[in-house]
C-alpha cells in the first residue's frame, strides 16, 4: 500500500535540515559516525531495554550524530551500524575516484572484503589512465604503469607485486579476500590517491 509521502529530491547540494522527534537524553557516547566519517560525542538518541532470563542487562542504543544528524546503532555486543569506512577521506579527487574509493571504505565498514579489494583494483586502473596509460589494457599493467611514472616510492616495488597479485586474485580465484588483503589495498590507494591528486592541489599555482 502506497504511503501517500512525495518523494523529496535533493538537488541544492545541501544536507537536509533533520529534526528527530522526542529523541532521549543519554549517556554522551563517543564514535566515529559511519555516515559522515565524522568524530562526535552525542548525547540525544534513543534506547530499548533488554532483558534476558528476567535479568536486565545494557540496553540498545540508537545515537543521533551530532554533526549529520543521522542514526548509529550499537548491538549488544556494542558493535556499531553502520561501520566505520576504513582509511581516511582524501581531498581534491575526481567524482569517479571519489566514488569508487568511497565504495571500497564502506565496503569494508561492512565486511564486504571482495568488493572492496575489486573496488580498489578500479581505481588503480582510473588513476593510471588519467596518468597516461591507454585503456583497455590490464590490470598489471596499469600498475607497472603507476609505478614506472614514479607514483610508488622507490623501495615500493614489493607493495607493487603484492598489490598486483591480490587484484588478480579477487578477479580470477575463488578465495575471498580477508580484512588484511582489503586493508592492504586501500591503504595502498589512500597513499596512491595523495600524492597524485591531494598533495599537488594543495600547492599554489
């Protein structure tokens, strides 16, 4: 059954202005919030009493970002929803780099290993050919490419063949990737994506 809301496109650019109804007073909880990778410490949300065998015990919790505005739910294992993307943001890229490194970080907020290695593995291929590299060659060779240009550091050649092996691996093997193949690679493309892009936009022209 239709719910007779309108749907509300975005188009200026601007965060909605977010005002949640009857949120509690809580504890003030420090977290990094999943949805604006922002530090915060609020202390509005909301919370449901959890009870097992007739005993209480530490209660769920909703938080509401003080930065966004947007919900983060803790488990009772305290595990927080969504996740923290892992790596730090990098300024100054490309909307397709942006996008692509900003699907590999949350897919590894949420386990998705794989998908943030493939992830990676893209944007190794952009960055090249906005470096010069022709299209359609392969993946090992835009990662040769990257290094031959000096875009890897000089005692970087083993980040070179490990980086190229576990792409290919997350395209052709059957394995999945682990936590440490992704961390691996976006911490690989989060150097990557500095020097060609961040550092250089930072020095006056």
């Amino acid at each position: 059954m239709a719910s007779g809301r309108a749907t509300v496109r975005i188009t200026s650019g601007r965060p909605p202005s977010i005002s949640w109804q009857n949120p509690n007073p809580l504890d003030p909880k420090r977290y990094t919030c999943g949805h604006c990778d922002t530090l915060v410490g609020p202390n509005l949300g909301y919370y449901a009493t959890v009870s097992v065998d007739g005993q209480s015990i530490e209660p769920l919790v909703v938080m509401i970002c003080s930065n966004c505005k947007l919900p983060t739910s803790f488990d009772l294992n305290g595990k927080q929803h969504p996740g923290v993307p892992f790596g730090n943001a990098v300024d100054s890229l490309p909307p397709n780099v942006e996008a692509l490194y900003d699907e590999a970080r949350r897919a590894y907020s949420v386990g998705a290993y794989t998908a943030s290695v493939l992830a990676c593995r893209k944007i190794l291929m952009n960055v090249a050919v906005a470096q010069g590299a022709d299209e359609g060659r392969s993946f090992i060779s835009y990662v040769e490419h990257l290094a031959a240009a000096g875009y890897v550091p000089p005692d970087g050649k083993g980040w070179v063949d490990h980086i190229r092996k576990k792409g290919n691996e997350a395209t052709h093997e059957i394995a999945l990737m682990t936590a440490q193949d992704a961390t691996e690679l976006i911490s690989f493309a989060e150097m990557l994506l500095k020097f060609v892009y961040e550092f250089p936009a930072r020095v006056p022209t």
